[in-house]
C-alpha cells in the first residue's frame, strides 16, 4: 500500500515524531544499560597520584622533586603520558614577579605534535620561558588566559588565538584552539589548530559551491551541521535545526515535495534529489536536497543525511532572464505596433504625385530610405502639387528624430503648409517665415530644416531655405549646386525672422533633385564631401528619367551606409 505523504507541516512534523518514536522503541528493547555507578577503588591505591599508583602498584611516577603523597610526583605521570596525546601539548609551570604575579611560565614537558609547520614542537621546547618559545601568546591573549586557569582553577575549553610569528622568510599566521586545565601550582595546556587541511578544503568546497551538509541522529536527538549548511540557512552551526524546525521553514506550497523526501528517508530509501524552498529570515532560498539513510543491522534506519546545495541565484538569475525576455518581447510588439501604424501613417501623408502636374509636363518622383531597414518611418517629408493659381508648390523638410513623435512633428509641418500655401499672392519666403513662427510659438515643438519654392507658368523657380541643403540641377550633363546665399536659420530656432527667396531660370530637360541631410552626412566626414559625391551621381543621370534617375542615386548609396533617414525628391521639366 503506498504511504499517505503529508501535504502540511504539522502532518509531517507528526509522522516524523511517530516514525522516531517507533525506531527508539525498537532500539530500546536490544540496548545495553550503563550503571552509572562509581567504580569502588582498590584498597592500597593512592587517591594522590593521578596515575592511580601507590606503594606495591606499578607506575611511572619519579620520586625525584616529589610532590604527592609517599614520595609520588604526580606530575611524573602526566609527563609520561604528554607523547600519547595527538595534538600539540605542554606541562607550564608559572614564573612569578616579586609581587607574585604571573609574568611568563616555563615549559616543564612537551609532547613531540607540532601544530604547524612553522611552530616548534613543544618537546624542544622544554626548560624555556613561553614568551620565549610562543612569542605571540601575549598578544593573542594567551599569556592571560593560562593565568586566569591557574588563579580560578577553571579550565579554559577551545579558547581561540589568532597565532602570528616573523620567521626569516616573512609571516606566517594560524589560528590554533587551547585547552587548559590547571593542578596546583601548574597548567597542562593542549593547542591544535582550528581548521586542518581536510577541514579547510570541505570549508572552501561548501562555500564555492554554495552547499552544505547535515547529519540527524533519530535515536539520541543529536545534530551536527557544516559551516556550509549553517550559512545557507543563517544561523550558528552550534545551533541546527531539528527535522520538525525543518519543517517549520519549508514553504507551505513545497510541503509535499520535503514529506515525499522525509518519508522515503524514514523508510530507508534513496529518493532522488528535489528542489525544496524554505524561508531564511524572510527571505526564499531554493535548494536542492539530497538525502540518504544510515541502516542498522536490524533494517532500521537509525541517522539520516542531508546535503543540500542553495540554488537561490541560479533561480533569481533564470527568474530576471525570463523577465528581461518578457520585456524584449513587449518592447518588439511595441516597435512592430509602431511601425505599421507609422507606415501607414506615411502612406496617407506622402502620397504619389498628382498626375495633374504629368499634364503640364513635368514629372514627378520620390524615394524614402529609412536609416534602420526595420523601422521605416522618421521625420522626413515632402510636398509636390499644382495651387489653384496654376503655379507649382515643392517643398522637403526634416523633422527632428525616428517614430511616432517625428511622423507626428512631420505631419504638423507638411499640413500647416498645405493651408498656408493657399494664400493668395504668396512667395516662398513668406511661407517660410509664417511655417517657422508656428513651431516658434509651440514650446513642444524641436526644429526642423526644410525648403520651400514654387514654379511659375514661365518654368521660373522661386525658393526659400531654412537651414536645409541646397537642391542640385541637372542641365545636359552637368550637375550644379544651387547658390545658398540667402539660406535663413533652422525652423523654430529663431522668431521673427523674415526668410528671403532666390530665382532660378529652369529649361526644358532640366532635372531638379532636392534631399534631406540624410543623404549626404556620414559620420567623420565634411557634409560637402557627401554633396559632391551624390552631385557627380547625378551627373551619371544624365538623359535618364526621373524614376531612373532616383533609382541609380540610391542604388550608388546603399542603404545601410546611411546613419540617419533621407528622403528625396526629382522633378524634371520635359
């Protein structure tokens, strides 16, 4: 029958207590008792020597400076026994002031462990002063804590010193554990290190991989945690976690996911590993936990494993990845959003040309390239139709920036010229100083560069310039820059000014192309340079028409050589 896994802490919190409960019942019945009764001492032995030795019985105590009962020194014993003793150990005898005060100690006996590479060991040691042998042991505070053991006669347990010394080739430094106890007038000390080799390497393992390990006696309650799990879980190592405390943290929704574990655990399974989240002071860690069962001989698992390692940046870093995909996605739509509506923006507000003006025999085309392939839209425009009083309004224009905005700014300036043209009796420079006090008074409005002319029935071409190149004329075979001495500043960067026009005669089979900056700036380049260039294109077009014409000129400038939209305009007078 498959076991019921529990779906909330207290569920699980008690099949942990009943499953412990069983497995310490079934141990009880087959375990030995310990009679903690004190052993009766045998008639003839000396409660004074601390080897147990008296008068008949065997014992390696010296009578020579005998401080014990009967001659016996009981020091004697100890000192015997210091080279069985694994770690680094000493017997100190205190060295006393004329005031009796403890100024240093003297190493009596010394075992032959050396606690470090670099240190002595304390076998060489013997007959010399301990500031001698240990120069550092009064500024790690050693000196005072074996004295405060031999004044108080309280033994003094792991008590750490961060131990440096200067050597010939530099310093080197450990940090080593002291244990102390004293016996009348003298102390035994033992040191070791605080971390060995193995120690260090399974510290540096659990930090870099960010994991840890803890192990739960179910019969006596015991639990032992590494450094690792202790930091992943915040607190102490000296203060674990039982598996119902455990339970406490697990998040309510991973609740059966750690029950699955724990039961599989307490029936002396392997179960695989799974990702678990707890709660850590307020904050969600993820891990993934392996656990595995310590059998007995009776098929009972007795202790339990766990290693688990903190997957909590992974998991934030996945999470953040995910978000950021999310966005670009979003953002994509957006632009994709953007650029149909921009298109078809462009569509409605830049027309083909009207075939009213192919009547009066003069032929019309337009270009637009787009400095990025996917977006398609800018603030370039142009305008090109027959007025009412039969002359020919052309104009270009460049509103600051890309998108919505600049289709937007491109708009306002392109229809306010439409009304505006429809003025009787106006010239290009008045429609030029009119459109520029417009986006003067608009505190919303960026500058923009444009032209803006009109050609008479005597093919005669008036025009005006705000700060935007000048347009190129193709006669025969040779290609000229219209003069630009009357060219007046930027749109909206200057209120009040009065724009003046230019005249320019035009014959039939001249070709007059105007171009947006886009078509002539390159980044690290002189705008002449690129006006010269497409000028002597142009000149290539000679006998081509106007759809020709445009077709070369951008196919002799790739598109993707542009660094900013470009928009153009030909007309040619048959």
């Amino acid at each position: 029958m498959t076991p019921v896994v529990p779906q909330d802490p207290a569920s699980l919190k008690l099949l942990i207590a009943r499953e412990v409960a069983a497995l310490r019942a079934t141990a009880r019945r087959d375990a030995g008792v310990r009679r903690d009764e004190a052993a009766p001492q045998s008639e003839g032995t000396s409660a004074g020597c601390p080897c147990g030795g008296g008068e008949g019985a065997s014992h390696s105590c010296s009578p020579d400076d005998s401080d014990g009962p009967d001659g016996h020194d009981p020091w004697g014993c100890v000192c015997a026994a210091l080279p069985a003793v694994p770690v680094s150990a000493a017997l100190l005898a205190p060295v006393r002031d004329e005031d009796g005060r403890v100024v240093d100690f003297t190493v009596r006996a010394g075992n032959h462990v050396r606690s470090a590479q670099w240190l002595d060991t304390p076998d060489t040691q013997v007959g010399r002063r301990l500031l001698e042998v240990q120069p550092g042991a009064a500024a790690g505070g050693l000196l005072s804590a074996l004295t405060g053991v031999l004044d108080t006669g309280r033994a003094v347990h792991s008590y750490a010193v961060d131990y440096t010394e200067q050597h010939r080739d530099g310093l080197h430094r450990t940090k080593l554990l002291y244990d102390a106890a004293s016996c009348g007038d003298r102390v035994l000390t033992t040191w070791r290190p605080a971390l060995n080799r193995t120690e260090t390497m399974s510290l540096d393992a659990q930090y870099i991989a960010s994991m840890g390990w803890g192990t739960w006696d179910l019969l006596s309650g015991a639990v032992v945690w590494s450094e690792g799990l202790a930091s992943i879980f915040r607190t102490d190592p000296a203060r674990p976690l039982s598996l119902t405390e455990m339970c406490d943290a697990v998040l309510p929704e991973d609740i059966p996911r750690f029950a699955k574990l724990m039961t599989a655990l307490l029936d002396g399974e392997e179960p695989p590993g799974t990702e678990v989240r707890f709660t850590v002071l307020g904050e969600v860690r993820t891990l993934t936990l392996v656990g595995h069962p310590v059998i007995d001989t009776d098929g009972l698992p007795w202790l339990l494993r766990l290693i688990a390692r903190d997957l909590t940046a992974q998991v934030r870093s996945r999470q953040r990845l995910a978000a950021t995909r999310r966005q670009t996605e979003r953002l994509r739509e957006e632009a994709a959003a953007e650029h149909r509506v921009a298109s078809a923006l462009r569509e409605a507000l830049l027309p083909t040309h009207s075939a009213e003006l192919e009547a009066l025999g003069i032929s019309v085309a337009t270009a637009y390239l787009p400095a990025e392939e996917d977006a398609s839209v800018g603030g370039d425009w142009y305008k090109c139709r027959l007025l009412p009083d039969g002359r020919i309004l052309l104009a270009i224009g460049d509103a600051c920036g890309h998108g919505l905005e600049a289709v937007a700014r491109m708009a306002q300036q392109r229809h306010a010229l439409a009304g505006l043209a429809h003025s009787p009796g106006t010239h290009a420079g008045q429609l030029t100083t009119w459109l520029n006090e417009l986006l003067c008074s608009d505190p919303a409005a960026e500058t923009a560069t444009g032209i803006i002319g009109h050609i008479d029935a005597e093919r005669n071409l008036r025009w005006a310039s705000a700060g935007h190149p000048a347009p190129l004329l193709l006669r025969g075979h040779t290609a000229t820059t219209l003069d630009t001495e009357h060219r007046g500043p930027l749109f909206g960067l200057l209120p009040g000014h009065e724009y003046a026009t230019a005249t320019v005669r035009l014959h039939p089979g001249d070709l007059l192309l105007l171009y947006t900056d886009g078509m002539v700036e390159r980044r690290g380049e002189d705008i002449t340079y690129g006006i010269d260039s497409l000028r002597k294109v142009l000149e290539s077009c000679a006998g081509l028409g106007v759809r020709e014409t445009l077709d070369r000129v951008m196919s002799a400038d790739p598109a993707e050589d542009h660094e900013d939209d470009a928009c153009l305009l030909a007309i040619r007078l048959d």
